[in-house]
C-alpha cells in the first residue's frame, strides 16, 4: 500500500525517521515478544473458542478452519491500514494483533490437513472446494479489509501518521 508521498513504507512498526526505532529488535526485543505470545495465546483461544461453537464431522468439510483463516485475513487488511496509516508509532499493535493474535487465529496449517481428511474420506472434489474457499476467500478478505479501512479512515480526515487532512 502506497503513502500519500507516493512511497512505500519499510516496516510500518519500525519508523526509519527515528533512530531509536531503528534499534529497537537489538536493544529491546523483549517487548516485542511479549507482545506476541499474548496475541498468541489470545489468538489459539479464540480459534478454539470458534473450533468448540462449529464442530468438524470427521471426514466433513471444516467450516471452523475456512471461517477463521478467512476471517483473519479480513482482520489483517483492516489492522494493515490502521498500522500503517492511522497508529504508524504504536510499534507493538502489529506484533501484538497481526503476527501473534491473527497467527494464533488462523490456521493455514491446518487447512492443508482438513483437505487430506476430505481426500482419505473419498470427497476429492469437496478437498478442492474447500483449498480454493480458503485460498480465494483469505485474499478477498484481505482485500475487502483493506478496501474497507482505507475508505473509512480516509472519509475521516485521517492520512498517514493519523493526522486530519
């Protein structure tokens, strides 16, 4: 996603602009990581929590797995905008959201096996159907997220930084 200025961002955690930005994974990883393993943790709960509410038959097509990979790509288009473009200096929102709550969440791992179950249960075509709902699902998902945050964040005067326009 291209800034106002035309240029691409770097790391939308990491600000180049500020010297203590650019050191801080080697002089305080720490935070950082503490900030991922509780989204982590957060993150593997609440797609446990979706697991326990939509049950899988053995052999049937998982429902939980496509509803939280695409659910979590729709979040991660949403948090994309708002790290980049609305909090930029909250440097821990998008290890704590994006790589440890969205990573717990979703599930691409896990897809991959839902479709060999189908596969050893004799439902080749089901197997294709569902690789291909979470394949094209996650990114149009991703796709609407970000669509929809720009055009929200966007229509309230708030540019790159978070600044009104």
């Amino acid at each position: 996603m291209r800034r106002e200025d035309g240029e691409l961002p770097v790391d939308s955690d990491i600000d180049v602009h500020f010297p203590r930005q650019r050191r801080e994974l080697r002089d305080a990883p720490w935070p950082v990581l503490a900030a991922i393993s509780a989204g982590g943790a957060l993150g593997a709960v609440s797609r446990h929590g979706v697991d326990a509410l939509l049950p899988d038959a053995p052999g049937g097509f998982a429902v939980s797995t496509l509803f939280v990979n695409v659910t979590g790509c729709l979040l991660i288009g949403v948090l994309m905008v708002l790290v980049i473009d609305v909090w930029p200096r909250l440097t821990l929102l998008r290890p704590l959201l994006g790589v440890g709550f969205l990573g717990g969440y979703t599930t691409f791992s896990t897809h991959v096996l839902d479709a060999q179950n189908l596969l050893e249960a004799g439902r080749a075509g089901a197997a294709l159907v569902f690789l291909g709902a979470n394949l094209l699902g996650g990114v149009a998902a991703a796709w609407v997220g970000v669509t929809l945050a720009t055009l929200i964040t966007r229509g309230r005067g708030a540019g790159p930084g978070g600044s009104a326009r």
